[in-house]
C-alpha cells in the first residue's frame, strides 16, 4: 500500500545541464512541510477522512483519490496531455492524507471506526525522503530503460538516494505509436531545500533530457 501498512502497514553529474530557474525563494510557511507534528498529522488525517466517509459509492471515493493526486501532481496532465511529463510528489502530509481516506474507507467496510497505530504514524512523521512518481511518454515499450532523475537547484544538482525500475510502457489508448511509463524515486530531505523552485531533470542513456519546472510552495 505504499509507505507504510495500516495495521502492521553536487558537483553536476555528467549528462545534466545546468539549466536557469524560475521565480526566487518562498516563504517556509508556504512549502513542503518536511517538519510536521504529531497533532499536525492527526488534524490532516481527521480532514482527509470526512469526503470519504460521506462519499456514497466506489465511484465518489475513486474520484476523491484522484483529486488528491492531481493536488500533489507538478508537470503535465495526463488528462489533458496523455503524452506528457509529470510527477506526482508523496510528502509526509501526501502520506498523512491517503492513510486518512484509507482509514475512512475500511471504516466503512467494517462498519466500525479503524484507526492507524500511533506507532505508524510515527513512521511517517520520520520519513527522511520526498518520494515521486515520475510519468514519461515514448514512442516504444521499452523507452524509459536507464533514465536517472535528478533535482537541479541553482547550480546544485541532488540525485536520488533510491529509484526504482521503469515500468514496461503502456500504450496510450487511441495512440497507435505513444506509450507511458512510470517510476519512483525519493530524495532525501537533508539534500535539497524544499523551500525553491526546482527542475527535476529526466535524463536518458543517450543524452536527451526532460526538464519538470516545480514550485515546492503548490504542495504541502
């Protein structure tokens, strides 16, 4: 189920380009919030289970676990871009959020109040690392093989502490040539400041690039 289970639940790196960025710093208030507290997370947990427990079909809590996810989505939409670039950044109040609606969900399957240990939410409050979910579009099954990820601050670049295997591509319905791709990454927190604008910056085996522009100060 992602981060954690319910119940038991630099120097510039060769092949990055140094690329100018947009806009200056913003206020810590206004970006991802890396330090968040236990009652922090137990208001956003609280908040995130309310649309769920109203919802009245599968479909409504489908539509709910979208909205989330395009809240936390920098880059294109792949509802209106299918063959696009875009990421979707899993902070510590994206975690906090989606075990929240969880809770409300199995809440209602079991028809009695289920509720994440302290213990868990703990866990999650010590993330050390940002996680992403990166979505690439190319013309074949097999595009995405050997990509790195970096983010690029100013002249810094930070690369991933862990990343995980592109997905065989998928072909994009009523696209007889484009496919898209998914894979995940995580940064840590200590490495880059989440309080700038950043370029993630997708870089493939034989030289070309895929800049996202990304304001930290749109996601908590």
């Amino acid at each position: 189920m992602g981060a954690c289970g319910l119940a038991g639940h630099a120097a510039t790196r060769r092949g990055i380009v140094v690329l100018g960025l947009v806009g200056g710093m913003v206020s810590p208030a206004l970006a991802i919030d890396v330090e968040v507290t236990l009652k922090d997370a137990g208001r956003i947990m609280s908040a995130a289970r309310v649309p769920m427990a109203q919802a009245a079909s599968n479909e409504e809590m489908f539509q709910i676990i979208q909205t989330a996810d395009t809240q936390s989505r920098i880059g294109d939409d792949p509802a209106a871009t299918p063959c696009g670039s875009s990421a979707i950044l899993r902070t510590k109040t994206y975690w906090l959020g989606y075990f929240g609606r969880e809770e409300a969900r199995r809440s209602k399957v079991a028809q009695r109040d289920i509720r994440m240990p302290e213990s868990k939410i703990r866990d999650i409050l010590n993330m050390p690392n940002l996680e992403m979910e990166i979505g690439l579009c190319g013309q074949e099954e097999f595009f995405a093989e050997g990509v790195d990820v970096a983010l690029q601050q100013g002249s810094r670049n930070v690369m991933a502490v862990d990343k995980g295997k592109p997905s065989r591509g998928r072909k994009i319905p009523g696209s007889a040539t484009d496919y898209v791709s998914r894979f995940s990454a995580r940064f840590a927190y200590q490495d880059f400041d989440p309080q700038v604008p950043t370029t993630i910056v997708i870089f493939f085996p034989d030289g070309k690039l895929i800049n996202i522009e990304t304001d930290f100060a749109a996601v908590k």
